[in-house]
C-alpha cells in the first residue's frame, strides 16, 4: 500500500487553492456523510435506476481493474515523483471517485477495502451538482451542493417523500457530462473531449444532446411509487465499455478496381468508412488507450490466407497510425523506478494495418499512454461524427494464389486497452479483447 501521510498537506493546499481559483468544489470541502448511500436510493423510491446503474460503469469508475491498475500502480507512484503532475494524484479522483475527492481522502483505499469511494459516481453526486464553474465544463469543475434537495431535469413531477426536488437546466445538456468527460493535462492539453467534439459536430447543431444517446428515453417510471412517463431517461449510460454500443457504429465497404485479375497482377481496392452512430469522433474518451484499427485480409478458392497491408498516405506523422514492430510507452519506467525502461510494443496488431487514433506524446516526445504526462498531441486520424474516411489497399495477387473466387475482407476492430499494455501491466483480459466493430467483403476472380 502506498504511503501517503508525507504528501497530503502540501497536495490540499494545492489542489484547495487551485479549485478556489476556479470556483468548483474543491478537495476536502464536503465529508462522506454529506452523501446517501446509492442503496438507499434504490431500496424503494428508484430501483430501477439503481439497478441501472450498478450494470453501468458509472457504479464502477473507482473499482474497474484497469482504473485500479492504472492509478495505484502508474498515476501514484508519478504524481509523487515529478511536481508537474502532483495535482493527479488528487484530481484523478476528482471524476472516479469523486465523493473521495471533496471529502479530502486522497488517495481513497484500495478498492478492496470497500470504503465509500468505491461508490464511484453515485446517484447523490450527479444529483448534488448544480452547475459548473467557468465557461467551459472540464476537470471536475462541478458545484456540488449535497443535501435535502435533489438536482433534476423533470418539472412539474410528484413530490418525493425522501427529497425536494430543483430543476437545473444544465442537467438537461451535455454540458453537464463535459465536467468529466473534458479533461486537460497539467501541460495544458486537451486528452479528454468527447464533450468539445459532440459540440463541434453536426448532432449539437441539431439539439441532439450526449443524454439522448447514452441516457435514452422511454415509457417508465422514475419511482417506484410514482406515475409512469412518456419519456423518463433511462441510467443506462452505456458506452465504450458496450459491446452492444460498439458494434455497427461505424459502416464499412470495401471494392476492387477490377473484378478479374491474374496471379501476379495488381488490383487496388477502396475501403470507405462511415460514422453513422456516434455524436463525437470514433475513438474517443481515453483516446491514449484505446485503438481502432482495420484489417484486410484475402482468402483464394483452395483457403489461402493473404494478409493484404493498407496504402500510406504520407503524411506527417502517420507513421504512428500504421501498425508497426516498434516500442512506446516507455514513460512508465517512471512510475516502475525502471530510469532504462525500454517500453512495450506500441500497437499488438498486424503491421501494416491502418489505425484509427490520436497519438500522446510526453515532454521528451515519446508515445505515451498516460493521459497525466501528455505535452503534445499527434494528428488526429479519428473518425468524426457523420464522417467517411477512404482508404486504399493496392494488392499484388500472390504467384501462388489458386484460380478462382478470392474473398476479400475489410474488418474495423476496436479494443479498450492496447493489448501489450494490458499484458505487461496484468489487466484483465476483457480490457483488451477485440470487438468487431463491423465487416464487408468483396468478391474478384482470379484467372487461370
């Protein structure tokens, strides 16, 4: 367990007087007992919900592994080496566990020892924020006002025996999701916008806020008690961490420039890339782990397998968004006391595959995955709401390729957690398990 009594005074000083300074409920102002328990909440008046949201990782943004693995044994263990970062050492929970944070307990317990920061984002701390403070939601700038009365969107509803109810409009947009889910780094850049780029999209021009899609509405009660509504927002907020939500949110379709083609000729195809389904660009969120990726490969008439790599581009900086054997990362030695780290292989898929991500990069420039020790961002080759990426593969059919029908795939992939990076820091397999974003196939005929 890692020591902490050494560090906290001067870190609440700091993080006490950098909140006052933006006005949001800062480090230590509030205690636990300010908070119900979400069991409380669901015991009668909300079940539902409650059982909503313990399915969501809403009810996990403490006590997920990688969130564990990532802030014990990384963000720790930085923060207390390297003054730049310091802040993160609190501020991480500002979002994870945010109860924790304005109760001064930083860092919270291992989530084995079942305190109230594994309560995560209750339903008391989305229900005890009134607004934020500035112009822009980010960093955990929330003000938070835990008590009798509960912060809703519904006006005119039925009066809680438990509660008052007040109306906030924010609540209603997806300025309110933009307090976690934007997020500078103590170098000043942008490494989480998932709020800035639903906002600079065609679905905010139309009204359609972040709540429409990960908070969709139905026929339902909000209480158990009380009166079924046309359209009560449902504490599903799934995402990224959704199969189901992942799957089909980008279309794919590949074709070949011609349809019959000799051994040891040449036939270019065009992939097109559609995003059809999310409100900001495709990754997004913790764009530093997650990759997206696209595979081709092509399969003859006898069931020969052909590995078919994407065309370059060239422009500068792809080298970072085309698979490759090379090693990054190695700014965790920092956290690991290893000053020789040599990192981890970057991406763990076939060379020559396209990748769809934003590279970080630390102050001495080297790929990183930490989003608390990013000074520079890459190019952002993601997918934009309503976007469609082309890409060519120009293919050089094998000598020993069979007459007859070849198949050829295109298959988009997605994974949460870079592969050797959840190998190498032993998180659990289903961070970096591949889901199949989506597929199509082609047809050509290889000629005698």
């Amino acid at each position: 367990m890692i020591q902490r009594r050494n560090y906290i005074p001067l870190l609440i000083l700091f993080v006490v007087l950098s909140s006052a300074a933006r006005g949001q409920t800062g480090l230590g102002t509030l205690k636990y007992d300010d908070f119900k328990k979400p069991a409380f909440c669901g015991a009668s008046c909300h079940t539902d919900f409650h059982q909503q949201w313990k399915q969501s990782m809403m009810s996990q943004a403490y006590t997920h592994e990688w969130d564990e693995i990532e802030y014990f044994k990384l963000a720790v263990p930085h923060a207390e080496k390297d003054p730049k970062v310091a802040e993160v050492k609190a501020g991480c929970n500002g979002c994870h566990a945010p109860m924790s944070f304005v109760s001064g307990d930083v860092p919270p317990p291992l989530p084995g020892k079942n305190s109230r920061a594994n309560e995560s984002v209750s339903c008391e701390v989305c229900h005890s924020i009134s607004g934020f403070a500035g112009d822009t939601p980010f960093n955990f700038n929330y003000v938070m006002k835990p008590g009798k009365t509960k912060f809703a969107t519904r006006e005119g509803g039925m009066k809680s025996p438990a509660h008052e109810i007040e109306v906030t409009p924010i609540m209603k947009t997806g300025d309110f999701c933009g307090i976690c889910h934007n997020e500078k780094s103590p170098y000043g850049v942008w490494v989480k916008s998932t709020h800035l780029e639903w906002k600079e999209g065609p679905y905010y021009k139309e009204g359609v806020q972040c709540q429409d899609c990960h908070m969709t509405k139905a026929e339902f009660k909000t209480a158990s008690m009380g009166k079924k509504y046309p359209d009560a927002k449902l504490h599903l907020f799934h995402g990224a961490h959704d199969p189901g939500k992942v799957r089909g949110v980008v279309e794919l379709r590949i074709h070949p420039d011609i349809r019959e083609v000799e051994p040891g000729g040449t036939v270019k195809f065009t992939v097109a890339l559609f995003n059809q389904k999310t409100g900001h660009k495709f990754p997004s969120g913790s764009v530093e782990d997650r990759i997206v990726w696209m595979h081709v490969e092509a399969v003859d008439a006898k069931g020969q397998v052909f590995h078919v790599k994407v065309d370059k581009k060239g422009f500068p900086g792809e080298e970072y968004l085309i698979g490759g054997d090379v090693l990054a990362y190695q700014d965790m030695g920092i956290a690991l006391n290893d000053p020789a780290f040599k990192g981890v292989q970057r991406d763990g898929i076939p060379a020559g595959d396209r990748i769809f991500r934003m590279p970080y990069f630390d102050p001495q420039g080297r790929m990183t995955m930490q989003q608390w020790n990013t000074a520079s961002l890459g190019v952002d080759y993601r997918i934009g709401p309503r976007e469609t990426k082309i890409e060519t593969i120009t293919f050089r059919v094998p000598d020993t390729a069979a007459p007859g029908a070849m198949r050829v795939t295109a298959v988009l992939n997605y994974q949460l957690l870079v592969k050797p990076v959840a190998d190498f820091l032993g998180v659990p397999a289903s961070e970096s398990q591949i889901v199949r974003v989506n597929d199509h196939t082609t047809e050509l005929t290889i000629l005698p």
